[in-house]
C-alpha cells in the first residue's frame, strides 16, 4: 500500500530522474543504462547509494550493492520497492 510518505514506483522513478538530472546537468530516461551513457561513474553511484538510503529510509548492503540494481533509473526504483517491504517474519514495531 502506499501512503503520502511512500511514493509509489512511477513517482520514485520520477524523483531519481530529477535527482539525477540536478546533479549531472542532463535529462534521463528511466530505461537508459547510465554507466554505459555516462551518466554514473563507480564514485557517483555510491553518492546515489547514500541519497537513495537517507531519502527511502532504506539499507543497501551485501548483495544489493551489485552496478546492475543501479544500471538504470527504473531499476534502482525496484531495488529500493523491494527494499522497503518488510521481511516476513521480520521484527514490528
């Protein structure tokens, strides 16, 4: 479900593409590889990795770390979808 303080995945996608544009001077497209465009370098996606964890109030570690969950926009809106859905049997509260 998705409440005022969680966007949903079309409205992440639109939030990174205007982050990603403030920060590299240059419009994106959800689907575009940006390593192989130019548009990240190994430095920069950490920066991303920082923004998307402060930002969603997510964990990016071990295995999530991977370029391909950061290779395009829409990706990294599904690593940080996937990220926010609690674990079942996971502690509440």
């Amino acid at each position: 479900m998705t409440t005022a303080n969680t966007p949903n995945t079309h409205d992440l996608e639109k939030e990174l593409l205007e982050f990603l544009e403030e920060r590299t001077g240059t419009a994106w497209d959800a689907d575009t590889d940006l390593f192989d465009a130019g548009g990240l370098s190994s430095l920069f996606a950490m920066q991303v990795v920082v923004h998307l964890e402060k930002t969603y109030a997510i964990a990016v570690r071990g295995a999530d770390l991977r370029l391909d969950n950061f290779r395009t926009v829409r990706r990294m809106a599904e690593l940080v979808d996937r990220l926010r859905v609690p674990a079942a049997g996971g502690r509440h509260g």
